[in-house]
C-alpha cells in the first residue's frame, strides 16, 4: 500500500475563492463567460480542452490563446479542483482519494482497474455526489454518516480530473491522454436526490470537449428515487443501475428505506420506462445491483423471488460480496452460496456477473466508501436493534 499525503496550500484555496473556478462550467456557462470579457464564445471550446483533456490549469500553458487573453484570465479565473486530503494505492491496483470540499467536509472517491494487466486498460473511476447519505441503507457505512450537503458540479467533475491527472503528471501537455475510461455515479449520496449538479456533470464526462466519455460507459445508480428516474431519461442518456438487494417489500423496506415511499412494483415500472424510450436512438441498460448478506437475502427462495420481479425487465445482475465493516450487523454470504444463487439467475435467462471485491486493504470496495469520514450520527446500536428485532419476529 502506498499512502501519501497531498495539501493544498491555504493560499492557493484563499486566491481561487476571489476568482471564477471554470471547472464545473458548462459550454454555454463558459462561452457566456468569455463573452462577459468581450471574447468570442468559441475560446470556451479551447479552453475546455486544456483543462479537461490536457489536465492544464495555468492558464500560460494554454498556447492558442492570446497572451492578453491568458493574462486576463489569470486576474478572474483558476481552475481548481477539490482538495487532495489523502490518497492511497491499493496493492491490486485500486486507487482511493479523500477529498476536502469546501466547508472542510470529506468525500471519497475510488479508481478500480481492471484485472487485465493492460496498462491502458479499462479503468472505472466510481464518484461521490453527496457529503454523506440521506437514506440511510442498513447495509452501507457511507450511510452511517448521515447526509450533510450536495456536492457542486465541481466538486463532482473535479474528482475525475484528479484521476485523470494521476496517470498524466509526468506527461507533457500536449501528449496527455484521459486514462479513466468509465464512471460509475456510485460513491457516496444518492446521486438522483444532487440531480441538477449531478447531471451537469455527466454532461461534460460526455462533452466531446471535455472527456468524451460514450454513453455507455457513465452509469448513475440509484436507489429508487423514481420521479428523477423519469426526468433522467429526458434529460440525458446514459446507463443505469438501481440498487435493489432485495426481491420483496417487506425485506426493501428494511434494507433499503426509501422502498416505503417507492415500492418495488412503482420502481420496477420507471425502470421499464427507462428500458423502453419513445426516443429509439436511446438504448438504455439496466444493471441490477443485489449485495449478498448472509442469511438474509441470499436463499434460493429469493432468487426464485427475484427471477419473478425481473422477468419482464431487460436487465443483468450484478451480486455484490458484502464487505464487513466495524459493528456492521451483517455477514458476507459464502462464495458456495453467492454461486448457487447465480445459478438459479442464470438458469432462469439472466446474465449474471459477480463482483470482484477490490480494494481491501485500504477500505476501498463497495459500501466502505465512509473512510476516514467521521460517522456523525453514531446509528450503530439503532441498526443492531432493528436487525435483533426482525429476527426475532421471524422466529
């Protein structure tokens, strides 16, 4: 493990409050801005691929722009992505940052490799959209925290930046190239719930000018907040996730709380909405998200259960290891287990993957994404209780 420690100085943030920070902007927030300078709107283009293709933030790098122009922009603007805390590189190759944003809170953010041995190979970059959770999912430490604010389009575009530029420091500018070839909107928050930022910031993971992702490599996950869902498919086409765990409401709306408000049935519908667009350029994708909890939601019962719930829904099925964390009420489910329950999905028509767990030893795989983020709201002992109680009515 390799755990270095990066601060940015207190007069570099104190410089950047007083001016315009361009990272985050849209095309036609910045085209808007150069025209409030008297410049033509086609500079915003330009300088979109310095910061977001070459990884440049001095604004005297940037050479087809005029000398006036680079100092102009030196006086009101920077480009200056959330503050490096920490960062630590995982022996399997993982990467993790912990990210300071402004008011001093802490996100994290994790880059995973695929296992190829390809140094260009395909790297996910998963990203945080909230300090924190709302919804608190009995089986997420991120959600232990308890939620705290939206994160900006900044702060959200600015955790892959910094990925992107871990790969490119040592590169002269020009010969840069975006290593992160996926996102994943999967970190902490529900990303529906920041939807505005969140989608302006997809927009630019996009944005031929920016990182030109394709649309089938940015995936948001959600658990279920479903009239986004329906303004998602309007307003952007890019893949989704939701997070199910569960094949029945009764056990949802425990694991998953925010089931309550929309039920399985409700849920299913939006997701088959968003499979099935009016607009046929659109070939959305689903991937079911099911974390497998010993003795809870892993019988054969349940996915018998959820081959039912899923019949009439495109989709794959992504089983997710439990990763254990401090008081967690929960156990991992055997990897006998895990298979059988893939079996049954697969012998039922469904592509079904099963996660390989990364990034252990530096507290990097799915729901350890709390970090070194204090758990504010100490629910511990309140979710011990709860599960103790559930298993005793069960008896």
């Amino acid at each position: 493990m390799n755990k270095i420690p990066v601060i940015t100085s207190a007069e570099q943030s104190d410089q950047a409050a007083k001016k315009a920070n361009l990272l985050g902007m849209s095309k036609d927030e910045l085209s808007a801005f150069f025209v409030s300078l008297g410049e033509k709107p086609f500079r915003a283009t330009q300088v979109m691929k310095w910061i977001y293709q070459f990884g440049v933030t001095d604004f005297f790098e940037m050479t087809n722009i005029s000398k006036k122009l680079q100092h102009k922009l030196h006086e009101v603007a920077c480009v200056v992505p959330p503050t490096v805390k920490y960062k630590e590189f995982s022996q399997d190759g993982t990467r993790k940052w912990v990210f300071e944003v402004t008011g001093g809170s802490l996100v994290e953010t994790v880059l995973i490799p695929a296992d190829d041995g390809k140094q260009f190979g395909r790297k996910t970059l998963c990203i945080s959209s909230q300090v924190g959770c709302a919804l608190d999912c009995s089986f997420c430490s991120t959600g232990k925290q308890g939620f705290e604010r939206d994160l900006t389009p900044s702060e959200i575009i600015g955790q892959l930046w910094v990925a992107n530029q871990s790969y490119m420091e040592n590169v002269p500018p020009t010969e840069r190239e975006n290593r992160v070839t996926n996102v994943v909107m999967m970190g902490m928050g529900e990303p529906l719930l920041n939807y505005n930022p969140v989608v302006a910031a997809m927009s630019l993971m996009l944005d031929d000018h920016a990182f030109g992702l394709s649309k089938r490599r940015v995936t948001l996950s959600t658990s279920g907040v479903i009239p986004k869902m329906y303004d998602l498919a309007k307003d952007i086409d890019v893949a989704l996730a939701i997070s199910l765990h569960a094949p029945n409401d009764e056990l949802r709306n425990e694991l998953v709380p925010i089931n309550k408000k929309y039920p399985l049935k409700d849920l299913i519908k939006a997701a088959k909405s968003y499979v099935y667009d009016e607009n046929p350029r659109h070939k959305k994708h689903i991937t079911i998200e099911y974390v497998m909890l010993a003795g809870v939601n892993d019988s054969d019962e349940h996915a018998h259960q959820l081959v039912d719930l899923l019949k009439d829904l495109p989709s794959k099925i992504n089983l997710i290891p439990f990763n254990p964390f401090p008081h967690a009420p929960y156990g991992r489910s055997s990897n006998n287990r895990i298979h059988a329950f893939s079996h049954i999905l697969n012998q039922a028509g469904f592509v079904c993957t099963i996660r390989q767990t990364r990034g252990d030893d530096i507290d990097a795989a799915c729901g350890q994404l709390v970090g070194q983020v204090a758990d504010r709201t100490r629910r511990a002992k309140k979710w011990q209780e709860s599960i103790q109680k559930r298993q005793s009515h069960h008896e």
